[in-house]
C-alpha cells in the first residue's frame, strides 16, 4: 500500500507503508480494511494532521515473500539497523517469541522435543533463537526439519516418518500458515495423532487451520499470540464493504466473487453476483474477527506513521508541509497512546514491547475448537517473572504423554547424570554417587564429596557423621581386657602380701627380697598401664600409655636382670677362693636397677620432648569410620623404647639361659629362663600382629602382649618362690 498525503495547494508526497498481500486472501483484505479505517479516522480528526488529508494505493504481491516487508513481519534479522535502518512494526520480533516458546516448553518439564519449521527467514530465524534459547534452558531437539509448501510429496512422507519414528511426543514449529496447511493435510493422510504441538502467533489462532483439523491432529495444541485487543468501529467498518462497491475498483470484483461464491459475468451456470449480497449471511474468514490483534497492528501502524507526520510537520492547528519527509528519525522517538489506552513506542531497533498471551486449543462439545489464553508471557519483565500460566485450565492432545517427552528419566537423588555417547545432553545415564559423596538434588551432573568427618548415607542423599572407634570400657573385648589386667594386679598384691607377711623367714630372704619386693610392685603398674590403653584417646592418654608401659618394663626386666645376676655370682661366690659376691651386692643391686631404668626414662624424656605421641583420627584405614588412636610422634622414639625393652629381656634371658643348669640350689635360673622366653615369644608375635590389627583390634593387641608377658613374669617368680619353699620344706623334714 502506498500512503500519501495532500493539501489543497501542494503535490501529493507519497510515503511507503508496507501492506503487501496476497491475491483476494481473506485475512489481507481485511489487513486493508483496517489501514483504510485508520485512514479515516485521522483524516477526520482535528487534532492529528489537522488540515491534512492521507491517502493510499495497493498493491498486490501474490504472497511472494521477497516482497512482503509487512504488520506481521516477525522475522528478528528485520531488526538489524545496519540492514534495515528505516524498518518499524507493531508486533514484536520472534527473538522474544522464540525465547517465549522455548520458556513455555520448559515449564512444562519437556526437554525432548522434535522441531518443524518453515524454510524461510521466519522458520529459520525463529527456530534458530528457539534453539540457542532451549539449549541454555536443558532442552534438547529430537530433530530439527525445514520444509516449504511446494516441496515433493516424498518430502513431506519423510518428515511425516521422522515424526513417527521419534522417542518426543512435543512438536515445536516455526511454520506459516500455508505450509502448515500443507504439513497437517499430510499428517491427516498417515492418521499421525498423539502429539503435543506448540505453535507460534502465525498459526496458533488461524481460523483456516482450525478449519484444516478435521482429524483432532492439533487438539490441545499450545503457544504464543498476539494479545487479545478491540479497536473500536472497526468491526462495523470493515462489514461495511458498500463504498468498495460504488468505487467500481476492480479488486472489489474479485473479493465479492470470492466472498459470496458467484460472479458478476455468470457461466456455465454459476451463481450471478448482484452486488447487494448480504454480507450478515456469510461465515467466513472475512466476517471472522480472531485476528483482531493483527488488525490492532494494522491501525497502531497507520497512527505511528500519523504521529511522526504530525511532528515533521510541526503540527498545532495547521501543518507546515514545506519540509523534507524522513519519518524514520522522528518514528524512534514518537510515543502515545491509542484510543483504547494502549501505550505505542520503538525500542532502539524499532520493535514494539513484546507482549504474548498464551493459547491453548480446547475442543468443545459441538466439535468446534476455542483458543482459550491460558497465560501470559510480557518480556519487559524479569526472567522469573516472564511467563505466567494457569496449569489448571489447561487441555492436553489425548495419548501425547506430554509429562513424559524426556530422552531420559529424570535422576534421582544418590545419583549423577552421565552423558550417553554420541548423543545429545538430554540423553544420559543415571549412575549412583560413590561412597563418601552425595547428590541431594534431581538431575545432578556431579556427586558432592562429604567433609571428611561425614559418609554418604545408604542413599546417597545425605553426609552424615562417620562413626567414631576405640578401644573402650563399655564393649566386651575392654571390658575383658579390663577385668584382666585388675586381676592381674590383685594376683600380684597377693603374692606381695604374702611376701610382705613373711619376709623375715629364710625363704623370703633367701629369694631376694628387695628386687622381689621391686619386681612385684612393677609388675602391678605394668597390669595396670594397660589400663591407659582403653577409652578416647587425649593428648595426656596418649603420652602416658606408651612412655608408662615402656618405663614400667625396663623397671620390671631390670629387677629380673639383676635377680639373674646374683644367681650367677652367687654360684661364682660357692667356688673355692672366689670373692665377686662383693663386687655385687644389695647396693651395687640397687643401683643397676636404677641404671637401666634411668636409660628408658632418659629415651622417654627425649621421645616426649622432641615429638610425643599426640591423638590422630586415621581416616585412611576406614573409609566408613574414623578411628581414634595415638599417632606415635617420633617413630624413632617408639622403637627406641621397644628396642630397649626387647634389648634388657634378651640379655636376661641369654644369662638366665646360662644358668639354666646350675644345683637345684641355684633353680631360680631355669623360672627366669621360662618367663623371658614366654616374654621375648610374646613380643615378636605382637609385632606381626600390632601392623596388621586393623583399627582398636591393634590396641587390643598390644593390651593383650603387654598382659600375657606380665603374667608370664608373675607365674614364673610365683611358682619359683613356691618350688623354693616346698624343696626348703622338705630339706628340713629330712633334717628332722
């Protein structure tokens, strides 16, 4: 259409607003039909162009596309400036309808959708931003086919066999209408049903479509339109179509011939128009006014030009016509509003603000269809609050399982997704979540480790707090272990009581009372340092259970070692002129004991000061639980303990061994003997066993070598002392 302006006096100055339409198509007459009321109602306003009166020419394009620059051009490469500087329109760009399509389809869970679009800058365009879009949102397209209405019929089948042959169940098109007239009538032919389809404003509201779905393929269909809109008088206007008959234009002709089915030149029989039809009998797509959104374009249009005109002309009560015509500056910056209270203005790239309501196709009982606005979508606001829908009054296509159209099922907490193999992100694996991590969350890429002091529960879904493990007074095993080393040390009591109550007899005196004395009371701490071994290790535990028990021990061998020596000089002492009994006496006893006991303290001290042993939770030995234990600090000082525990008890035993076959007086020998070959087997089993005992079982290990070795010494001197009494016994009886 081609828009001028006059004024008596000047030269009609044409000015191009694009309305180019198809040959007597229904939907485009009634495009015109909204300029020319637009026209006129300016024309008679007083306080727009006053004095100033717009006209038009039209022109038919035949629906070529090249040609159709238009009020419904949605295309968004339309808003690149360098491309097109002096384009505007009143519908929005399909950037954000493909953005709307594509937050809708998420809404409703559907990741794995098949996309159809029409192969032109509309199809293409669309459904690339749809696409980009959808990817940031986690949807996937199943396929992705471009088709136009005059491609072959195999065409067509092959797009027809691709959608029956997919796994998604939502169909998202780019599609005009024509071409998808064309695709529904195929879909028709091969009963294809069962599909979810979204649809976009140059369909979804299409009365032809609606007309074309005669076999329920688009019941429940959903997508974006237009907002709903009234334009005052333009219903009665374009119903008015008597000035297009007294105008003898020849396109009213071919529009009454085609909109009552007859001709003026009537033959073989053909119904013969007369020119005064009534227009109030016909139901068609011109009598139809679903497309009253798109006629609101059409006149927002007319008045957006108008207003640009009004300030290039300076407009108050007349118009100055003598300036140059460059609308497309003034157009940027225009804002008012329509008679219905509509807001119109131009962004940077002369769009308008993109508004959409959402439709859903709801059959009816009579078989018709109704688009129902089931939500809205309004891109001036934030993401979160763009689309907004009433799920309640929504209706599905029957058998599309829309809750369903996923490649794979959603992962459940406990579990991670794994992408399958040459295939698209929506398609993956669920895997469950090792030990030690979790995923509390659906659909979760990644696994979380837990802390190291929490494991994965049996679920995977929570860290909870490891099990903590020692050694302690309440389980069974330290219960025992307990009651063993205290009757251990009431076992020595006794025996210290009863050689307290006869140490003035010749027996007591005769087996050493002093380091018998010692001895017994080293072994008491040594059934009782044990003790320190069970319960929560503390840092004060930990130093004293190891430099107690080492010290205790070097006590208790040096008493054995030096009972060994006295026997061996005492025998030394019985051979003719020998004199060593002096050389190692009580004093001379004493003081070795002291000596080597010294030697282990000194050791402890060092080991204490330079790195002690200190509590440590091993979470290495045991995934699943923490175990409390003592972390030895210095290695060099537990070995160097050990080592010289292990150093007094051989020497002991090297001499007691020497002695073994001394008189029965000197019997003492062979006990000694017996108790460092019980101690010296005790601990070179615990070795082996100590580094192999996993978690408390090494400290009941050690707890139990520490017990069997101070039994071993407390059997040995007890039934020594008692061979001593009964051979002493009798020795007297034979006396008598």
């Amino acid at each position: 259409a081609w828009m001028s302006l006059s004024k008596s006096g000047f030269d009609t100055i044409p000015l191009i607003l694009a309305m180019f339409f198809r040959c007597i198509e229904m939907s485009n007459f009634q495009f015109a039909q909204a300029m020319l009321f637009a026209i006129a109602e300016i024309n008679n306003s007083s306080d727009l162009l006053p004095g100033v009166s717009l006209g038009y020419r039209m022109y038919d394009s035949c629906g070529f596309p090249p040609h159709g620059i238009s009020h419904w051009a949605t295309c968004a490469c339309l808003s690149d400036k360098a491309k097109y500087p002096s384009f505007f329109r009143t519908i929005p760009s399909d950037l954000y309808q493909s953005r709307a399509v594509a937050q809708l389809v998420r809404h409703f869970g559907w990741t794995w959708v098949g996309a159809i679009r029409t192969n032109d800058d509309y199809g293409n365009n669309g459904m690339a931003t749809f696409t980009e879009t959808a990817n940031q949102l986690g949807i996937c397209l199943e396929y992705s086919v471009p088709f136009i209405s005059t491609d072959s019929p195999e065409k067509l089948l092959s797009i027809v066999n691709i959608i029956k042959q997919s796994t998604s169940k939502v169909i998202v098109t780019f599609v005009q209408p024509r071409d998808f007239i064309t695709l529904i009538t195929a879909l028709s032919e091969h009963n294809v049903t069962g599909y979810q389809w979204v649809g976009t404003e140059a369909w979804i509201v299409d009365s032809e479509i609606v007309a074309m779905n005669k076999h329920h393929i688009l019941d429940g269909a959903i997508g974006v339109s237009i907002p709903e809109a009234h334009v005052r008088g333009i219903e009665e206007f374009m119903m008015d179509v008597k000035p297009l008959n007294s105008s003898g234009n020849q396109l009213f002709t071919e529009f009454w011939e085609a909109l009552f089915s007859c001709e003026f030149n009537s033959k073989n029989n053909q119904k013969r128009c007369t020119g005064t039809e009534d227009l109030s009998d016909v139901k068609n797509s011109f009598t139809d006014m679903s497309l009253m959104p798109i006629l609101n374009n059409v006149y927002k249009g007319v008045y957006a030009v108008a207003h640009a005109l009004h300030k290039i002309l300076k407009c108050n009560k007349t118009c100055d016509t003598n300036v140059t015509l460059d609308p497309s500056m003034h157009l940027r910056n225009i804002r008012f509003q329509t008679k219905e209270g509509e807001e119109v203005y131009f962004n940077e790239n002369g769009d308008p603000v993109a508004k959409y309501e959402i439709i859903n196709w709801q059959p009816t009982a009579q078989g018709t269809v109704e688009f129902v606005t089931v939500g809205l979508y309004d891109a001036s606001l934030p993401v979160d609050k763009q689309l907004t829908l009433q799920n309640a009054s929504l209706f599905w296509a029957q058998n599309s399982n829309q809750g369903t159209s996923i490649c794979s099922k959603p992962c459940l907490p406990g579990t991670r997704k794994v992408l399958q193999k040459g295939k698209p992100v929506c398609c993956y694996d669920c895997t469950p979540c090792a030990e030690g991590e979790i995923s509390n969350t659906t659909d979760s890429i990644t696994c979380i480790q837990c802390p190291p002091d929490f494991w994965s529960n049996a679920q995977r879904v929570a860290c909870v707090q490891k099990e903590t493990e020692f050694l302690s007074y309440e389980e069974i095993m330290g219960a025992l272990l307990t009651a063993a080393s205290l009757f251990g040390t009431c076992m020595t009591c006794v025996v210290a009581w009863i050689f307290l109550k006869y140490r003035k007899t010749p027996i007591v005196r005769a087996n050493n009372s002093e380091l018998s004395f010692l001895l017994l009371f080293s072994l008491s701490l040594c059934f009782l340092c044990s003790l320190t071994f069970i319960g929560r290790p503390s840092e004060w535990s930990c130093m004293l259970r190891h430099t107690a028990f080492g010290i205790t021990f070097v006590l208790c061998i040096s008493c054995v070692l030096g009972k060994t020596i006295v026997v061996l000089m005492a025998f030394r002492a019985t051979l003719p002129g020998s004199n060593v009994m002096k050389w190692f006496g009580p004093l001379q006893q004493r003081l070795s004991v002291v000596a080597f006991t010294l030697i282990q303290v000194l050791i402890c001290v060092l080991w204490l000061t330079i790195s002690p042993p200190f509590p440590f939770k091993n979470m290495k030995q045991f995934t699943y639980k923490i175990i409390m234990e003592c972390a030895m600090g210095s290695a060099i000082g537990f070995w160097a303990v050990l080592g010289y525990i292990g150093l007094l008890a051989v020497l002991c035993f090297v001499l007691a061994f020497l002695a073994r076959k001394l008189p029965d007086n000197f019997n003492e020998a062979k006990f000694i003997t017996f108790s460092m070959l019980i101690f010296c087997a005790v601990w070179v089993t615990f070795i082996p066993a100590y580094v192999s005992s996993p978690g408390k079982f090494s400290v009941a290990v050690e707890i139990f070598a520490i017990l069997a070795s101070s039994y071993g010494l407390l059997f040995a001197f007890s039934s020594q002392s008692v061979i001593l009494f009964y051979s002493n016994l009798k020795r007297i009886q034979r006396n008598i």
